[in-house]
C-alpha cells in the first residue's frame, strides 16, 4: 500500500488529542470485540443432535460472530494505521493521494486514512497491491417467497453488503 507523505492537515493539539483518544477507545473497544466474538459460537455448540431449527440458529450464529470478527479485526487495523500516522505526523494526509483529509471526516471516522473519493476507489476496485476489505458479496435467493406468477423471481440476486 503506498503511503502518503503529503499535506499535512493542520489542527489544534487538543483536536488531535481528542481524536487520538477515540482512537485509542476504539483500540480497546476493538479487542474486546475480537476477544469476545473469536469462541462465542462454540460456546453454543450442542454435544449431540439437535433439531434443524437449532442447527439453523447455531450456523447463523456462527456467521455473525465470524462476520463481527472479521469487521473488528478490519476496522482495529484501520486505527492502528490512523495511530502510526498520528506518530510520524501524517495524520490527516491521504494515505493513497497524499491530499487532506477534511476535519469533519477524521471527526466522524478518527481511523480514516483516506479521503472520501480515494475511500470510494479503494472499496469498488482492487488495487495493484491489496484487496478491498470492506466489501462482501451476498448471493440472496428470494424464489421461495415468490408467489409462483413470475418466473423471474427464482432467480438469485446479488447485493453488496458493508462490513
């Protein structure tokens, strides 16, 4: 990935030191979601047979627990890249661009490490040297409530989903 060694955007130090410690809550808030989603599925796990109602429950469960897992451990190198840069006296500059990134989307998202157009190129195509990580793909199947008049409705459909 390549790193920006732009801009700089210029801000208080007590901005910068408000935004460092939601970085580092996020941190906190990260691990303890890794810690707590990486065995809770099982947990649940049943010795012997159960019915298809508590196998269904049991793999949803394990789906979203992964799923969480992964979102945690995503959005947990995200903030330690944003703390890198706060370090060598980046943050705010672009990691891919090297422009500034605005105030208010470092206010909203203190992890950022991209401005909003290089975010959007990054999630809709994959780079020369990493895969974009934030969108999955989810195959939905809706033809077991059609109502048999359209032959269409069988059909899967794709959607994007954000993690």
């Amino acid at each position: 990935m390549k790193r920006g060694t732009g801009k700089r955007l210029r801000m208080k130090k007590a901005e910068l030191e408000r935004l460092r410690s939601r970085l580092l809550a996020m941190r906190r808030m990260c691990v303890e979601g890794r810690n707590a989603t990486a065995n809770a599925p099982l947990a649940g796990r049943q010795d012997g047979p159960g019915d298809s109602g508590d196998m269904a429950f049991t793999d949803l469960e394990e789906l979203t627990c992964r799923g969480l897992h992964v979102a945690y451990e995503n959005i947990a190198l995200d903030v330690e890249r944003a703390l890198e840069k706060i370090e060598e006296g980046t943050y705010g500059a672009c990691d891919d661009c090297s422009g500034v990134i605005p105030l208010a989307r470092l206010r909203a998202l203190p992890w950022a490490t991209r401005c909003v157009r290089c975010q959007e190129k990054h999630e809709v195509t994959s780079g020369d040297e990493e895969e974009p990580r934030r969108a999955t793909a989810a195959w939905t199947n809706y033809g077991d409530l059609s109502n048999g008049d359209d032959q269409e409705d069988d059909a899967p459909s794709f959607r994007a989903l954000r993690v």
